[in-house]
C-alpha cells in the first residue's frame, strides 16, 4: 500500500502537466482540486480567490459551500491573513471556525501566492478528526506553487 508521501509524489507529476503551458488560473484550480478530492477521497476540496477583499469561492469537488469569507475569518481567512498553511485537527476546536458543512471535522488550509500576494487558498476538508499533518501540508505548498509557476 502507498504511503501518503508516495501518493504525493505520485500526484506533483500530473499536477505540473495539468498547469503546465495553461495560463488561465481558474481552469488550473479545477483541475486540480478535482485530481485531489478524487484521489485522496477528501469530504471537500477546492478553492478561494482573493477577490475584492474577501475570499470568493472558487472551483471545487463536493458539497455545497460558503460562497463569500471575510479577512480573517474562519480558517480560509486566518491562512490568507497570516500566510502560512493551517493545519487543524478538529475543526470544532478552531475559534471562529465557519461550519458550511457540519460534517466537515478536519481541515487544512494552503495559501496560494503569485508575486509575493496572496491571491487564493486552497481548502480541503475531511470527515474525520486529524486527517492532515505536516506531510500534507509540505505537498500541497507544492501544489500550490505549481498553479502560479509560468
């Protein structure tokens, strides 16, 4: 069986083919939120966009989701405020957490940068308590390089 390390590895490849020559952001986002809900069979997987100062929904795989996050607010807007990944294990323990779905229990969060901005998150959600650690958050800082890289 694959270690989640291997899976990654496995995945960095079709994700730079995915982005590479494709200039259109949002198309890169749709494809790659896709290869990650499917493969890793994530509850929700998507993205933000930094859009008139507050983070509008982006593409994404699974349910429905909050449409507009302020600054700050919720995980998506702490990780765009600090600018670092947020890792949280039970999602009922983050202050101010937004519930767009309650059956989300753990969460990640990787900013997206172009030009030193943040100008994206993405977001993944799991129906389990600790589903993400460091090693995810070492990857998909990757993938999220990659959807920026010309």
């Amino acid at each position: 069986m694959e270690t989640k390390e291997q899976r990654y590895e496995r995945l960095l490849p079709q994700v730079a083919a995915l982005c590479d020559g494709e200039h259109d952001l949002i198309v890169k986002m749709a494809n790659v939120s896709a290869l990650l809900h499917h493969e890793f069979n994530f509850w929700w997987t998507g993205f933000y966009r930094v859009v008139g100062g507050e983070l509008l929904l982006g593409p994404f795989q699974g349910p429905l989701a909050c449409v507009h996050i302020a600054y700050g607010r919720g995980v998506c807007g702490t990780a765009w405020k600090e600018r670092r990944t947020v890792v949280v294990p039970d999602v009922e323990q983050f202050p101010g957490h937004i519930a767009c779905s309650s059956e989300s229990r753990s969460e990640i969060v990787v900013p997206v940068f172009q030009a030193d901005e943040v100008i994206a998150v993405l977001d993944i959600d799991s129906r389990h308590l600790n589903t993400f650690d460091a090693v995810d958050a070492r990857y998909l800082e990757r993938v999220a390089a990659l959807l920026t890289t010309d």
